[in-house]
C-alpha cells in the first residue's frame, strides 16, 4: 500500500527555475504547487514548446496553489489549462490582481497576439481564481476520505508572496501532516515589504535555495553602494542600466532611488532621470500603488508623510517602441546621466538587451546587477566576464565590454542563508523532513550542511533531500 502524502516535481527540484511540485494524497487526488517556466540554463532551447509542455496527469488535481505571480513560478500556466486542467486557481489577494497582467504578457510573448483569444484566456483564469486572505485556514476538501485545508502566510518576497502551508488529514488511515511549501522567501527589510515570519511548525518543508550558500549586503552597505554606483554616472555623463524584473525588483529600487533623491544634497541628484523603459514595469506600478494596504509599516509612514515613493518629480516612463529607441540613442550619444530600469532581470530578452548592445563598449556607462543571473542568460555572462575586460555576443555581435560592471547582492529578493535557517530554527516544531528545490547544486549542498549541523547542536533529528530521488521526479 502506497504512503501518502508524497512529493513529487515537475520542476524547480534541479533547477533555479520552472518551479512546480505536487502534493499526492492518494492516487486520484493530488495538489499542484506553482507551475513555471523554465529560464536560462535550466530552459532547453532547442526544444522550448516541448520542455514547457505539461505531460503529467492534471485528471487528478483538486486545486492550483500559487506562491506568487513571477514567470517561473506561473509561467506554465497556459500550457496546463491547455493540458485539461479545469480547477481553481488559489492565491493572495494581490496576487489575484496582479497574475492577470503577466500572465497576459506572457501569452503575447510565448503564444499570440490575438487580442480575441488573449481576452477568452484571461475570462477563463479570472473565473478559476479564488482569492484568499493572508493568516486564514481554508477548507478545500473535506469528506468521508480526506479533509484539507490551506493557508497561506507573507512570504516577502514580491507583493502578494505567500508560502503555503497544506494541512492533510487521511481519515482511513488517521494520518495527519503538515506540509509547508516556501515559495520564494524574501530577505528582510525588503523595501515595500514586511519580512516573512516562520509558522510555529510543520512536518515536511518544501524550501527553496537560490541563495542558500552565500549572504547578503546589509541594506545600509547596498545603499551606499547603489549610491556611489549613481554618482558614477552624474560624473562621468553616463547611464547606470539596471537590468529588473518587471514586478517586485523595479517597485524595491524606485522606493530606494526616491529615498536617495530626497536625501541628497548634490542638486544634481533633482535632475537625474530616473527612467523605467518597461510598459509593463509602469502597470505594475499603477497596481503596486492601488494594492497599498499591503505597504509594510515604513512605507506607510513615508506615504503619510508626502512622499511618494513609486511616484516623484524626477521619474519618467517610457511606453511606446518609438520612443524606447529614441531613448536609447539620446542616452548612448548626449552624456547626460541617467538611471535606466528594464526589463528583464536577467538581460535574456526585452527592451534592456537594447541598451546593452549600445553601450556596453563605452567606459561612461555602468551595468548594475541587482538580482540572481541564471547560468546560461546574458546577465550572467556580462556579470562574469565584464569585470574582466571580455566581451559578449549580442544579436550576433561581438561587443567588447567597457563599461562598469557591478553587482548588489543586497537587493536580491531571495533570502540568504541566514535568512533560510533562521525560517527553520525559529519554528517551535521543526519539520522533520526538508526537500531543497529552486536552487543550483552548489547552493543547496552548502545548505544542507549547514541545517545538518544545526540539526545536530540542537539534537533535532531532520532528513534532508538536497537532490530529489529521481523516482520521485517527473519531468517529462
């Protein structure tokens, strides 16, 4: 007789991407956890479509659970409506609104951009999604085999993150679990976002490890950093470009840029621009605005004070596609600084790769990575080779590398190590099982090491799975 509950993954177990994990609760009931693309080197280029296809069984799948709405965890999102799953769709309030927008962005990326079949797409998922309240139990089964219950808590990561906790109960049986699955967990004083607190315990935890060998700069150290790397630009007459994921990572640096503003006495600072070329980045914004309730406790305080931290003097957006080249050829060309924010994260794709390709060769311009940069994504290569004085390709060019490089670990929205341990041993009941996913093999070796070695001072007896068993892998 099978054991249940069993885990299971169709991604994000080998890989810093395409986040997906099942939770089966007998052989015809099971819960999916986030459905993701997959991105850098985790992605197969050749055969994408076929990668991103959902091959397994959905027959079984009471609900759709959804950490937060970036690509890689939601992505995949299309392809398993299309594969026949007809469920709800469970989420946070925030997420609820913002999931729509990129999941729209994605279907004109990845699918078409019939207007027509985008909208009959959106109708579908809008009437799937069940949106639920931060810190409240809700029932999702609840019969003469299983009772099942979710609840979903901050996880400060993006607006709207949650990590998941799946309360199980086998009547048959009399086996009742816990299972906690973290989604991404923020780094504390994450700006816009109050930090994640653990839950008083669990049975088994589904943690990911992006960060999970190294830490991070204090907040105080990236601002300075952040800082300096502008004034660079206001002396040399060049363009910081920061390459930013559309949702979460573009809202933390708009609320750290307006502090800088605000605070400095250089006047020049009041005539930088500040530019987020990214239509879909100025979207998020008006939402980020409208979902304000969710602001944690400082940003309130700024708000009532008269500041507008997603909305000042000396920010501009640029929308349209003739208006973007103009931009990049006024910048690369006039030695007027500025701060440009695009799109994407990674420098795989989107209006940020333009930048790059026109200014990477000159010495007055910076790049400023301040998120992870997958293996196998242009972002990583300029962040590897750049420092160096190498070159990358870029529509089929080579360009030498000129410009600064830099890297700010502290504006990750991952946490770290320290912050990754501090979710497990802060519980009053630690689990007694922890599977390690979304993070690569370095990250989630050095990890478990280091709860191994927690586990052992406090005498807390913990398996930990740093690589999935690959019979319990699905990847088709």
């Amino acid at each position: 007789m099978d054991d249940y509950p069993q885990i299971r993954h169709h991604g994000g177990d080998e890989g810093v991407t395409g986040s997906c994990h099942r939770l089966q609760l007998a052989e015809d009931r099971a819960l999916l956890v986030d459905c993701g693309l997959f991105q850098g080197q985790d992605a197969d280029a050749d055969s994408s479509f076929e990668q991103h296809q959902v091959a397994f069984s959905v027959d079984d799948v009471l609900a759709l659970l959804v950490t937060h709405v970036h690509i890689d965890h939601i992505g995949r999102l299309p392809y398993l409506l299309a594969a026949g799953y007809r469920g709800p769709i469970v989420c946070s309030v925030p997420s609820a609104t913002l999931l729509p927008l990129v999941i729209e962005d994605a279907l004109r990326i990845g699918f078409t951009r019939d207007k027509r079949l985008i909208e009959r797409f959106l109708d579908e998922v809008d009437e799937r999604l069940v949106a639920l309240a931060y810190n409240t139990w809700h029932s999702l089964v609840d019969d003469d085999r299983h009772r099942l219950k979710v609840r979903l808590q901050r996880a400060g990561h993006i607006l709207g993150s949650a990590y998941i906790e799946v309360d199980s109960l086998d009547r048959a049986s009399g086996k009742q679990q816990r299972t906690l699955f973290s989604g991404d967990l923020g780094a504390p004083y994450t700006p816009l976002l109050p930090a994640p607190k653990p839950p008083y315990g669990c049975d088994v935890l589904v943690l990911e490890s992006t960060y999970g060998d190294r830490t991070h700069e204090q907040r105080r150290t990236r601002r300075a950093r952040l800082k300096a790397a502008i004034e660079g630009a206001l002396e040399n007459g060049g363009t910081v470009i920061i390459p930013a994921f559309s949702i979460g990572r573009t809202q933390e640096l708009l609320y750290e840029l307006e502090g800088l503003t605000h605070a400095a006495k250089d006047s020049r600072w009041r005539e930088l621009e500040i530019i987020i070329d990214s239509p879909l980045a100025a979207r998020f914004n008006k939402l980020y605005r409208e979902l304000k309730p969710y602001w944690d406790a400082e940003a309130h305080r700024l708000v009532r004070g008269g500041r507008h931290p997603l909305s000042f003097d000396n920010l501009t957006t640029v929308e349209g596609h003739d208006t973007h080249e103009r931009t990049v050829a006024y910048l690369a060309s006039s030695g007027r600084p500025a701060v440009v924010i695009a799109a994407s994260g990674m420098a795989s794709g989107g209006r940020v790769v333009n930048y790059l390709e026109q200014m990477l060769g000159d010495p007055r311009h910076a790049v400023l990575f301040v998120g992870y940069q997958a293996p196998g994504t242009l972002g990583n290569d300029i962040r590897r080779y750049g420092p160096q004085g190498g070159w990358v390709e870029i529509g089929g060019r080579r360009i030498d590398i000129r410009a600064r490089v830099e890297s700010l670990t502290g504006y990750s929205a991952h946490a770290d190590q320290h912050d990754l341990l501090n979710f497990i041993r802060r519980m009053s009941k630690p689990p007694r099982e922890i599977r390690l996913v979304h993070g690569d093999a370095h990250a989630k070796t050095a990890l478990k090491a280091e709860i191994d070695a927690w586990a052992q001072q406090v005498g807390h007896h913990v398996e930990v799975i740093a690589n999935a068993d690959p019979s319990q892998a699905d990847r088709e």
